[in-house]
C-alpha cells in the first residue's frame, strides 16, 4: 500500500523475465491431471503437444488446483468452473465465489434482511413469487438445495403463491438426471401446498436451448424462454413437469430439451409472469443469467420482441455484472474482487492482448479482470472476440474457433506491440 493509504500499483521488475520478453498466457479450459485409467479421457488421448511440453521442461511444469476451496468454492468436493478459475487466474487470488456466498447468506438468514429480498417481498401480498433457473446440484450455475432453502423462507416470510421455472442440466451433471431433481422439487413443492402455498412449477426447457445463453451470442435461446416463462407460451403442454421432462426426453438430451408451459384442466398456463409479480434468477454464476437480466431489467431492450413487459420486482440471486449494476436489486451481494494482474499491468506499462470466441471471450476478459467489463486502459489493452457459430452444437463442430483463436494469437505476438497475449484455447488441447 502507499502512504496515503491507496494502493500502489507499482511492480518490481521480474528477476528471471525482463521487460520486452513476451508471454502467452493459454487457458485449457476442461483440461487437468487425474488418475490415469481407462476412465481418463486424456489420459487416453494421444496429446503429443501437451506431452513434449510436460516432458521437455519437467523443471518448469506445475500443477495448480482449480476447484473447492482454491478458487473460493465451499467444500473440495465442489467441481471448478470457467468463472471462478479466471477469477482466481487474474487476480492471483481467492475470493469466496458466488455459491459460498450464497451458502453463507442462506445459513445465516441474511438473506431476508437484505434490502433484495425486502424489495421482492412487496409483491407477496397480491403477487406470484416466480424463481428460475438451472435445476441442479452441479454446483457451477446453481444448485438445488439452494433453491430448497429459499422456497422454504420465502415461504415463511409471506410468499403465498410460487411459480418455478426450471432449466434442466446434463452438462454438469449426468444427462438424464433431471428427471430426479424434477421429482424431488415437485415433493417440495407438494409439501408447500400442504401449508397453504399455492407452488407449482411452471415452465421448462434445457438451459442451451431455454434462457440460458451467453455473451449475446444467440438471443433466439432467452426468446424461447420469455415466451414461456413471461408469456406463457411454448410448443409443449403439460399437465405435470414430470410427465413433460419424461416426453420431451424420448427426442432430445436434458441441455436440448425444447421449451415446455405447465397447463391447468382448462389448457391455461399455470404460471406466466404478470403485472404485480416477483421474479428472482436463482443462479449464483453470472455469464449465463446476463442475456434474461437485461430482457427482465432494460425499458428500452430491442434484442426481440418481448411483445408485452409486466411491471415486475425483479431481483437476481448476485448482482451478475457490477459494471453495469446489473441487475440493479440482488438477494446476495457478490464478491468484489479488486487488484486483478490486468489492472496492475496496465499502471506499469505493460502491454495486453487478449481473444477468444464469443462463448468464452468473457473468460479472458470479464472473468479475468475481476468481474468487470471493458478495459482498464484501451490503450494498453486490445481485446478481439471471434464470433462462435450460431445454431451448430459443439459435438457437431467440435473445433469450434481453435484455429482462429490461434491465427490472432501469432499476428498479436509477431506485431511485437504486445508484451502479454492471453487466449482462452478451447480446443487447443491436443
């Protein structure tokens, strides 16, 4: 710290890496080192690049952790993600991430005291309560037992009536599993109406083709979910979630599943979000909520027809992104992560390229930088996002952009205008 009491950004020089020796920085997302066995995907794979690598510099290899408590997750049993690994990588440190935060607020009971929660508490008297998000326990966008303990406060705090919308996973969990956590949540769900509350699920679908895309790369996927969650409307009509997820499963995995409307005896919605409402977005990762936030928080969105906006309290489980206090109202308040290695560079003239295609350009930047949009200094700073393709599912075209990733890697590092070039290399691994 300096004097004054604010931070000094000032950085020794390196003593092994002077100034003018560029440095590529590739992220592997997905790639690690277990046990090998059969089991072991790439350990089974021919990796000749990685393997020279390792086996060329065995002095300069190391291995650092990348789930539980090393990257601020609750518990070492709780699986890493491309969040909270580039938080840690660019700040160079530990925060307590979103699912701990979230665990912490729940156990305490701070989360009803908080001005979120006392802002969607208005709606209660008169209201529907609509919560959505992923169905899961995989615990890297959100995670069931999370939603268990919010349904049974709100319920107890004057929450009357309750719709949930729920995204199904089988990407961080086993494909097929949804029709389990379906079940359990229609029980709890049950035991509520017991008590008096009027809870039901009310819409569906699987979160890559429902609601949940990212970094603006194919808004048609929030579409089908305003339609079904906001207006009530989708293709398939259910009695019961269970019998939809089941139906729907017969032709499509549980990520694809299309969007679905829980009907009543009169083939009426059961739960569309209107006037007077509360909606909050239960997932505690912020990439994949973004797109609906701004659909459910901006007057003047033009992303598609929205065809009618209800006059709704609309809180997000964090805040999902803090540069553009986005959503304005959040049940949890998210971790602040400041000092990242991007700010630092920058005061010390060092200079930063960074790329990656859409569905992981977030990942080198905001996640990198701290949860924080934009740059720190444009002209020390160039940032290049490569469109991912639009509407081809990754085990279709699996090579997605590796090759054009690595194409304006080499132009950024034989330009010689940048000392650091960071890229997150999908499919780089081999």
């Amino acid at each position: 710290m300096a004097s004054s009491g604010q931070v000094s950004f000032k950085l020794e020089d390196h003593p092994k890496l002077p100034k003018g020796k560029r440095i590529a920085v590739v992220v592997l997302d997905g790639w690690g080192e277990y046990k090998p066995d059969q089991y072991n995907c790439i350990h089974v794979a021919q990796t000749p690049t990685m393997d020279s690598l390792k086996q060329g510099a065995p002095d300069r290899w190391r291995l650092i952790r990348a789930h539980g408590n090393a990257v601020g997750l609750p518990t070492e049993d709780d699986m890493g993600n491309s969040e909270v690994g580039h938080n840690a990588l660019g700040a160079g440190r530990i925060f307590a991430q979103g699912a701990k935060l979230v665990d912490l607020a729940l156990a305490s009971g701070k989360i009803y005291d908080g001005e979120g929660f006392k802002y969607i508490s208005e709606s209660f008297e008169k209201g529907t309560l609509h919560l959505i998000g992923l169905l899961s326990d995989g615990g890297v966008h959100s995670r069931l037992d999370q939603l268990q303990l919010l349904l049974k406060g709100a319920s107890e705090r004057g929450a009357k009536r309750i719709r949930v919308h729920v995204l199904t996973d089988g990407r961080d969990v086993l494909d097929g599993s949804s029709v389990g956590f379906v079940e359990t949540l229609e029980n709890d769900l049950a035991k509520l109406r017991e008590k008096g509350v009027d809870a039901r699920i009310a819409s569906g679908g699987g979160r890559m083709y429902v609601t949940m895309d990212r970094y603006e790369n194919d808004w048609d996927v929030v579409k089908r979910g305003w339609d079904a969650q906001v207006l009530g409307e989708a293709p398939h009509k259910f009695k019961n979630a269970v019998e939809a997820v089941k139906k729907l499963r017969e032709n499509a995995n549980d990520q694809y599943l299309p969007p679905f409307v829980i009907v009543d005896d009169n083939n009426k919605a059961v739960g569309p979000i209107v006037d007077g409402d509360a909606v909050v977005t239960i997932n505690f990762r912020a990439d994949r909520m973004v797109m609906l936030a701004k659909a459910l928080e901006y007057q003047d969105f033009n992303k598609f027809d929205r065809v009618r906006v209800p006059k709704i309290r609309y809180a997000g489980m964090l805040q999902y992104d803090g540069e553009l206090k986005l959503p304005s109202r959040y049940l949890v308040s998210p971790p602040e992560i400041d000092r990242t290695s991007g700010e630092y560079l920058v005061h010390n003239g060092v200079r930063t390229f960074a790329c990656s295609e859409t569905v992981k350009f977030g990942h080198v930047t905001f996640f990198w930088n701290g949860n924080r949009s934009g740059y720190f200094n444009p002209q020390m700073e160039e940032y290049v996002e490569i469109p991912s393709d639009v509407g081809i599912t990754f085990n279709v075209q699996p090579k997605m952009k590796a090759l054009e990733i690595g194409e304006k890697a080499r132009d950024a590092i034989l330009s010689g205008k940048f000392d650091q070039v960071i890229i997150n290399g999908v499919k780089f691994k081999n």
